[in-house]
C-alpha cells in the first residue's frame, strides 16, 4: 500500500473560533485581501474585527460561481494594494476565488498557462500569498482542498486551477458561521458534502486515512443534514455538518471524486445554477448506475463493498446493501427537494455535448468503474427529470 496525504498546514475547528481570525491573520502578514461572497454585511463584524487589530484590510465581494475573471480582478487588486496574505471569508464561491487570488497574486503569467483541461496545466512558479479559509457553508470543503474550481464563461465548461502550494495556510472552521443558511442552502451545500464523501469513500484512488475520514463524515452528515435542514438553529447539527464538510474536503482532495463531479465541470459551465444544486440532482442516478456497473463489469470490486458500508452507516442497518443506500439517498434527495437538471436549465439537446465533457473531467477518473458513453447519457435523462 502506497499513499500521500496532503493538508492544510493548521486546521481550526469549532464553535466561535472565527473570533480567532485577527490573530491567525496577523501571524502571516499585515495587509489581507478578505475575498467574501456578495452579502458583505454578513461579514462585517469579521471585517471589522480585522481592523480593529490594525491589519490593512482590502475587500473583493464577489457574486455566483467564481470566475477566471474574477480571480485575475482579485489578483490585480491584491497586488495594487499590496496585499501580503489572502483570506477567503465566505461560501465555496468565496474560498475558490480567494484562493485563485492568492496563486495568481505571486504568478503573474496568463491564467491559462497555470489552468487544467482548457489550459497548459503547468505548475506554478513561486508559491501564493497565504491564504486562510473560513467556510460559512457547509458544503464544498474547499477550506482543505488544493485547488480552485472556476468559470470559463468563453468554453462553458468549469475547470480546477490546481497546486499543492495553493493549500490554505488555516482551514479556521467555525459550524456558527453556518447557522444563517437558509433550508435551501443547506440542502444544496449539505448534498454537495454528501456526496464528496461518498464518491472519495467508493473511489478508485481511496486509501485507509481517506477511508477513515469518509466513515466518520458519513455518519455525521446522514444525520445531522435533515437535522439542518429541518431547524437552522440546532447548532450539534450544523456543528456535525461543518465537520462532515471538512472531513469531505480532506478526503476529496487525497483520493479524488467520481462522476457527479465529472458531469458538474460540464455542467457548471452551461447552466447559472449553484453547484452544490446540481449534484444533488446527480447524485441517486450516478450511485445507481455506479453499482449497477459494478455488479456487472467488477462484482470483486473494492468499491462495491465501500458502497455496502456506506449504505450501512447512512441507513444504520448493518446488513444494507449498496441498493438499499441508493434507496436511502434518493429518499434524502426527495426530502431536501433536491432539483431535477430540467429545473436548472439543462435540456434533453443538452445531454451528448454534456457526455463528450464530462468524459474528459478529471474527477471522472476518480469514478470506481468506467461508464460507458450509453450510461453516461442514461444518467442525464435520469436527472433531467
Ligand atoms: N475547491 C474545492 O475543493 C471545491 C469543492 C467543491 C465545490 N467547490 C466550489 O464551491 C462553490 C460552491 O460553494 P457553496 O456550495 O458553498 O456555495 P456558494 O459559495 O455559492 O454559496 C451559496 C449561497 O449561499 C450564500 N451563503 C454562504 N454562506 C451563507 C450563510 N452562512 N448564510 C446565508 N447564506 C450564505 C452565498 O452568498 C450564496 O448565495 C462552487 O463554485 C464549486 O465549484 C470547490
């Protein structure tokens, strides 16, 4: 047995430790760009605690998907300011382009040298400014991860820009920032959660430490998401979803994600709907046909007895099957109304353009058997609805 493990170099976690983040800030430099989603007001007490300790705070909002236009803006300002440490204060959206910012601050090439898929994919050259993640959904667990999800509006497609220098510096997790989700943003990031710790738990590159991580995730997040969702305010929920949410970063980014993910680059690209929504429409069709192939191509496989004990720990019955998980999550799906992709703007004409890109994504090659062009597309018309 032969893995790496790769993480953020000082994880924070629990309740009201974002009072911490002053401090953790002034340890690496004296002038941070704090990236926040749209909604600055829900950030100004933090914003403003940063000043309060005398950093030199500029501040880039940013709204919907993260973009390569907006991680070259966010650059352009830190650089202007000249900013010595970077902070992403806000959902997924938020901590991808604060950490696009922070590698494209210090490498100032053309963004497609450094870009996969549509890109030279070349490693950067210098390190980034530090960076420190603080979730306020949970969700994408791209406070743990090494690299940014991003927007090329110009080929629709989303493609990652991705380092092991672009780690954060601090993942600073506190559940309480999480607490003013409404239910709709709870289910969506809290499916998202759900799923990478599922496609990392049955995944082709999964090792023993990923493994573990995704037992404990599972378990966390199958009860604490309906919890979450049902009562914004029960804290033990939100506090067990925010670990679940970092426990999936940890483990996405050792041992890789599966075809949900592989179809939400495409599909991110051609539709304006939030991530975290389109792999909750993904995710009963993919786990089906997943175990179907399996039970066909690969009934040996590892991935389908990591399939049964992930069914076991969401279901709570120890002798589950992986259909009787399939079952359980389409339930889950149904209760937190997750969309259908119709809903979100995919259309059947759609689906073959869908199936060549998501082919070619790299969390495709996480996916614990190869599905075949047809079982590709049986899945889009699945969840187009
Ligand atoms: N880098 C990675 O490893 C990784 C992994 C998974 C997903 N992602 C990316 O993350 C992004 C999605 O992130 P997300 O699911 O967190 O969604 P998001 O960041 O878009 O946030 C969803 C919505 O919730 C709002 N919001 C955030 N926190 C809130 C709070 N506490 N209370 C009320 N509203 C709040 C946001 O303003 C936004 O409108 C996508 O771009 C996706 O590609 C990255």
């Amino acid at each position: 047995m032969q893995f790496t493990f790769q993480a953020p170099g000082n994880i924070v976690f629990g309740r009201d430790t974002a009072r911490r983040l002053p401090e953790l800030v002034a340890a690496r430099g004296r002038a941070p760009l704090v990236v926040t989603g749209a909604d600055k007001g829900r950030h100004q007490a933090r914003l403003e605690a940063l000043r309060q300790a005398g950093l030199d705070v500029t501040v880039q909002a940013v709204a919907g998907e993260p973009s390569v236009a907006m991680a070259v803006e966010g650059a352009r300002l830190a650089r202007a300011a000249g900013c010595d440490v970077v902070v992403g204060l806000g959902g997924g959206a938020a901590l991808d382009t604060a950490k696009a910012v922070a590698a494209l601050a210090t490498n100032t090439g053309d963004v497609f040298d450094y870009l996969e898929v549509v890109g030279a994919g070349h490693p950067l050259a210098v390190p980034p400014l530090p960076l420190l993640a603080v979730p306020t959904t949970a969700g994408t667990g791209a406070e743990a991860t090494a690299n940014a999800v991003l927007s090329v509006p110009e080929r629709r497609v989303k493609v990652s820009l991705r380092s092991p220098l672009m780690l954060p510096a601090v993942a600073l997790v506190d559940p309480l920032l999480s607490a003013s989700m409404p239910p709709a943003v709870t289910a969506a990031t809290g499916l998202d959660a759900l799923t990478q710790l599922l496609e990392a738990f049955v995944s082709n590159q999964a090792n023993p430490m990923t493994d573990a991580l995704c037992r404990e995730g599972l378990l966390r997040a199958a009860r604490a998401l309906p919890a979450a969702y049902a009562d914004g305010a029960d804290l033990a929920a939100r506090e067990d979803m925010a670990l679940a949410s970092l426990l999936g970063g940890l483990a996405l980014a050792n041992a890789k994600l599966g075809a949900v993910h592989g179809f939400a680059a495409p599909l991110g690209g051609l539709l304006s709907a939030p991530h975290g929504r389109i792999c909750a429409s993904l995710l009963p069709f993919v786990t089906a046909a997943n175990i179907r192939a399996l039970r066909e191509r690969d009934p040996g496989s590892p991935s389908l007895a990591a399939y049964a004990a992930a069914a076991a720990l969401c279901t709570g019955q120890a002798q589950a099957s992986p259909e009787d998980g399939a079952a359980w999550l389409d339930s889950l799906c149904r209760e937190l109304a997750a969309p259908s992709l119709a809903t979100l703007g995919l259309t059947a004409a759609d689906i073959p353009l869908v199936v060549a890109n998501a082919a070619r994504a790299s969390s495709m090659r996480g996916n614990p058997v190869v599905l075949t062009p047809g079982e590709l597309t049986d899945i889009l018309t699945g969840a187009l609805g």
